[in-house]
C-alpha cells in the first residue's frame, strides 16, 4: 500500500500497520508526540489499523484535532477519577472543548477541595497507564451493559439513537466510557493539567432535568504552557462582565424580579443610552433610515403568517391563557397556505387569539411598510427600530448580560427591488463594520455563513434552489468585500441563510454580535408588494439585520475586552474633578459648569479625603480623566490633568482641556492606555 504523506511525499508498505507503527517508522520523535491520525481527511486513533492508499497525516498537540483528542482523553481521566473518590456519581457527558473539557456527573456540588482531592486521584491514574481500548457492541448489548453499570443517562443517549446501531466503547483499566473518539493510546502521555472550576448544569441544557454537576477542566503538554493559561484565565475572570460589570454598579439581578432580567443602574443606563442615540442618529442621518415604533406584543395570528409561531412558540412568552399546555400543544397546520388568504383559516385555530411578547420586530415592521403603497421609487424602503424582545432563555442558558430573557437590539428591515438586494446587503455589511471599527472590536469577531439544512428541508421555507441561490449571493457578496468566512450548515434562519458577525466571550463561549439575513420568500406571505416601472405588483426582496446587535450583549463584550474601561464617550462619568482643598470648591464648580455646557459627563468629589485616596478611588471607578485642582490652579485658570491612558499629563488651560476631550468625545476616539497606568 501507499501512503501519501502531508508533505506529498510517499512511504509503500508491504502489509497493513496502525498509524502509530508508520509513525514510528517515520520518526521516534513523532511517534512519542503524536495524538491521533487523520487518514483520507477523517480523524481516527493512532492504533487504527491502515490497510489500502490513503492520505495520511500525524497530528499532535499542536493541532485542533490532536487538542481535542487529547483534552477528551484527560476527560475520561477524571470521569474516572470521580468516580473512584464518589462511587455512587453517574455520568452523563464530557467533551473537550476550545480551552479544555468538562464533564457532568449526577452527584452534589462540589468544593475547591474536592477538585484538588479529584487532581490528586487523576495523577495516579495517569501515572499507572491504562492503555485505552476500542470496542463496539450491538445496540441493545450496549444498553444492557450501561444498565448493568448502572449509568443511567448512558442508557438515554443510547436508546436515542436508531435501532440496529453499533454503539463504539473506550475502556481504560475497569472504567468504561460510551465514546466515538478518537482518544490517545494510553493515559500515560498526558503532562499537565487543572481542574478549573465546578458549577451546576441541567441534563442536556434543559431546565426542566435534573440539575447535575459540572467540572471543568484543562491539559497542555507542557507545565509551563498549562501556568500561562492559568494566568491568563485569572486574568480573564478578573474580566468577567457578569463580575465587573455589578462591581461598577452597572447592573444588578433580584430574584424575585427573575433570572434574565438585569436592572440597569443609573450608570449601565447612560452607557446603553449614549449607544442607542448614537445607532439611532447613524442610521437615520447618515444611512437613511426612517425610525419606526411597533407593540411589544401581538396576536399569535402575526407569527403564523410567517410561520414564526411555529418555530419559536416554545421559547416565547405567552398572555391571557388559561391552560398554557394546551397552547403549546395546538398545531392546527392551517397557516402552510401562504399569504393574507390564510388569515381566516388562522382565526379558527385553538390558539388563534393568544397574545405573545414579540421575541422578533419583522412581522411589525412589514406592516408598517404596508400601510401605504409603495412604488419602486420609494426602494429601497429601510425601517429600523430600536426593539425591546423577549425570549424565554432556559435558566441553565442565561448568564449576565449575554444572554437574556428581556434585550433590546438595534433592528432594521430593508425593502428592496431584487434589483437593489446586493447593493443593500453589501451596505449592511459595510454599516456592521462601522459600528465594529467604531468601538474598536473589528479585530475580535469572525464571520459565518449561515447555511440551511438540506436534510431538514421541513424545518424551512422556500425551495432548494432558492436556498442553493441566496446562499450563494451571500458567498459572493462576501468574497466581493473581501471578508473572510466559514460555512455552517444548519445556522440559516428558517426563511433564509444570513452572515453572522460571531465574537468570542472571556471564556471562549461563542456567541452572535450582529446578523444579516437575505429573505426573499415573507413578502409573498404578508402580501408586501411594490409597483414596478410598467405599472405591475411585484414582490420585494428583504433584509433583516442589526448594526449593533444586542445592546445588553454588546455592553457585556465591550466590559470584557477594556476590562471595564470603556473608551471616553461611552463612559457614564468622564471626568471627575478633585479640590484638594474646600478653598477651591468654587472654582471646581465653574470648571464643572464650563464642561457640562460642552456635553463631558463630569462630576465633583467634594468630601474631605486626601488626594492621593481619591485619585484611587476615581481609578477604582475606571474614569478617564481627573482634574486635580489646586490654589495655583484655580488662581491661573488651569488644572492639573491625570488619566488613565498617560497618567500624569501636566497642567493645561481649561479651555485646552475641553477642547481636547469634546475632541475626542466627538470622535469616538479610543486612546489606548499605558500598561503602568491601566487601572487595577
């Protein structure tokens, strides 16, 4: 046989090896740091056995895959582990993931101390060695031998799949975990590792299961790559907007108003508001946008028009119903016939009269465009609004600000000719990295292609070449801007595929910033039309999207990437003026009067502290700029400048001091801070 290498060159063989074995006939050095192979494009176990052509390449640790099998490998590891120290746990899953892995179990919470008992007992199993073997059994053997186990949620994911299936196995000493892989060959090669943290979960992220323990976990080969990720997640929690963000007084949570429903303190608020005047202004001066103002609420007949209730009816919240079950039970299919034709049919429905909080403005939006008729000179018709939406996020989902039940988002819908589309969409794109570029976080996102699935084509509207066209726009309008991009299939909304802006939390959870989606199909269903140029109705082609997205996200992201210090203009309190002394009150008093009627957000620290406590307790606070204001300084007309960017940066006039920050206020400029001076 013969064997291609990742370099294109070749090795012949005589008979069939594992991977490991030509691994080692390549080099001894590979061999010792190899992870797993990728035969012909597909990840297996170094022991698989290779008997005909192929591509082959040996991954190690310093590939995404050769990670994953090695992460995944130290999962079984501690699953193990607990299981030793805890017999009566029961597992449920443990993936690897982008930092690490984690595993559930079904046991009580855990401490500190428990996770240093659990290291402990992972170092004896790694000493020891276990190789870890491949096996496979029929469906119902599997079953059975999980049920002998007694690991119940192993039984559940195995009934789960199809009859008939061959259910694959990984078995390291007496310990059996239900796996596909692929995993290194022994525990042995595993160095170094960490138990980071452990927190509830519900089985399988539905909060109406059972709530089990989570542990999460890292590896690195190398002790001292482990530490740097170490500081570096310290660091990060230090970063943590659901932390920072309550230290700054920004927003709170109280349980008896609800999980995912933050309050935003005077501070947050100023923040969320000078982002939403400011998309609000842009989009409508600049962009030529009209602002529209639609309920919060709607008759469930709005969603089914486009189908909307019956994707999303789960997660919305329902009003004035008696027997909640029954609504979400009700699935009269009556709204399968398209457009305002349906709507007597709809009204027959058993929950035709249920009103909904709107977890989407679209359906609002068309009938706005509606209400007048509109020629093809009046496209394209953009509308945008700055919509408050709720959505019944499961409590296991909800965290901070990322992810909520009540958000607002900067919404637009654009109405164009199918000849306008791809100048319109290239706009949005071009608006998105505006809003991006503009708070400096156009470095932080990547961009996807969300794609339908075909295998699914139930779960959408419109046609397979519809899909396979607007998919392809898309591409092309991306390639255009010269943006680079994946593809995901099973992403797309129900009615199109969109360009999801995707940024990163501290954490390394992923989550969507802004979207863009092309819809040509809701305009035949809402009867939106326009009046061509022969005088003809024809339908519209739409674009749903978000220049900023979710304010509430966004706020969460921006915390965590300035570690709380927003840039100037956004900041709730700008500048802070500190009297040394009562004899220079009055002159403060003018400075701030001088710089309010210029628009700064500045206040005075009158109390009777010394200086250097409130310089502290200003950078504590994350403000910019402190104006230290001395008997000189107010005989001479001046102050004395400290920021957070430069620290000490001199005396300066008034006059020279408003100029420079309205400067950068009126910018939106963001200065970069001196790491001796950035604020701890």
């Amino acid at each position: 046989m013969v064997i291609t290498l990742k370099d294109g060159s070749k090795k012949e063989y005589a008979e069939p090896m594992s991977a490991y074995d030509i691994a080692r006939d390549l080099s001894d050095g590979l061999a010792r740091v190899a992870c797993i192979a990728e035969v012909d494009g597909n990840t297996c176990d170094l022991r698989t056995i290779i008997d005909h052509d192929c591509d082959l390449n040996i991954l190690t640790f310093d590939s995404d895959a050769g990670k994953h099998a090695y992460r995944h490998t130290c999962s079984h590891v501690m699953a193990e582990a607990v299981q030793n120290l805890f017999p009566e746990a029961k597992l449920a899953i443990g993936p690897s993931i982008d930092t690490g892995f984690y595993y559930d179990f079904d046991m009580p919470p855990l401490t500190r101390e428990d996770l240093d008992k659990i290291e402990a007992e992972m170092k004896k199993i790694i000493k020891k060695g276990d190789m870890l073997e491949y096996f496979e059994l029929p469906r119902e053997e599997a079953i059975q031998l999980m049920k002998d186990r007694n690991e119940p949620y192993k039984v559940e994911l195995i009934e789960d799949l199809p009859e008939g299936e061959t259910i694959s196995f990984y078995q390291q000493g007496d310990f059996i975990e239900l796996c596909a892989g692929p995993h290194l060959m022994s525990t042995r090669p595993i160095k170094a590792f960490a138990l980071t943290s452990s927190s509830g979960a519900y089985w399988r992220g539905d909060e109406h299961n059972k709530m089990l323990t989570r542990i999460y976990g890292t590896a690195f080969t190398k002790k001292e790559d482990l530490n740097e990720y170490l500081e570096y997640l310290a660091e990060m929690k230090n970063r943590d907007h659901n932390k920072l963000g309550r230290e700054m007084d920004l927003f709170t949570t109280v349980d008896v108003i609800g999980q995912g429903l933050p309050l935003f303190m005077p501070k947050g608020t100023k923040i969320i508001q000078k982002m939403q005047r400011w998309i609000e202004d842009l989009e409508e001066y600049d962009w030529g946008y009209v602002r529209t103002r639609t309920p919060l609420m709607a008759k469930s007949t709005l969603y089914k028009i486009s189908d909307h209730w019956y994707h999303y009816k789960d997660g919305m919240f329902l009003l004035g119903y008696d027997n909640m079950e029954d609504i979400m039970n009700a699935e009269d299919r009556s709204h399968e016939v398209s457009g305002v034709q349906d709507l007597g049919l709809i009204e027959n429905d058993a929950d035709a009269d249920v009103m909904a909080l709107r977890p989407m403005t679209c359906p609002f939006q068309y009938y706005v465009y509606k209400a007048r008729q509109k020629s093809y000179r009046d496209l394209p018709y953009r509308m945008g609004e700055t919509s408050t939406l709720f959505r019944n996020e499961q409590a296991g989902e909800m965290h901070g600000l990322t992810r909520v039940r009540q958000f607002t988002i900067s919404e637009g819908h654009l109405v164009c000719t199918p000849e306008q589309i791809r100048d319109e969409f290239k706009g949005c794109v071009e608006l998105a990295k505006y809003c991006l570029t503009t708070l400096g976080l156009e470095e932080d996102v990547t961009y996807r292609l969300s794609k339908w699935d075909p295998e699914h084509a139930e779960d959408y509207l419109g046609t397979a070449e519809e899909w396979e066209y607007n998919e392809g726009f898309i591409r092309d309008v991306l390639n255009e801007v010269g943006i680079e991009f994946t593809e995901e299939v099973g992403e797309a909304a129900f009615y199109g595929p969109k360009l999801d802006i995707q940024a990163k939390n501290v954490y390394g959870k992923e989550d969507t910033m802004i979207t863009i989606q092309l819809d040509t199909v809701l305009a035949e269903r809402y009867d939106m039309y326009f009046i061509d140029k022969d005088g003809q109705k024809k339908r519209p082609y739409i674009i749903h999207r978000t220049s900023i997205g979710c304010y509430e996200r966004t706020l969460a992201w921006m915390i965590e990437k300035y570690a709380g210090n927003l840039p100037t203009w956004l900041c709730p309190e700008q500048v802070r003026i500190l009297p040394i002394s009562d004899s220079v009150i009055d002159y403060a008093e003018e400075v701030l009067k001088e710089l309010r009627k210029n628009g700064v957000e500045v206040t005075v620290d009158g109390s009777g502290e010394r200086i250097g406590y409130k310089v502290r307790k200003a950078q504590m606070e994350k403000v910019p700029y402190m104006l230290v204001i001395g008997v000189k300084e107010a005989e001479e007309g001046k102050v004395s400048v400290r920021s957070r960017y430069q620290g000490d940066e001199g005396v300066k006039t008034l006059d020279d001091f408003t100029n420079s920050i309205c400067e950068e206020i009126r910018t939106k400029e963001i200065r970069k801070i001196e790491k001796q001076h950035e604020s701890k």
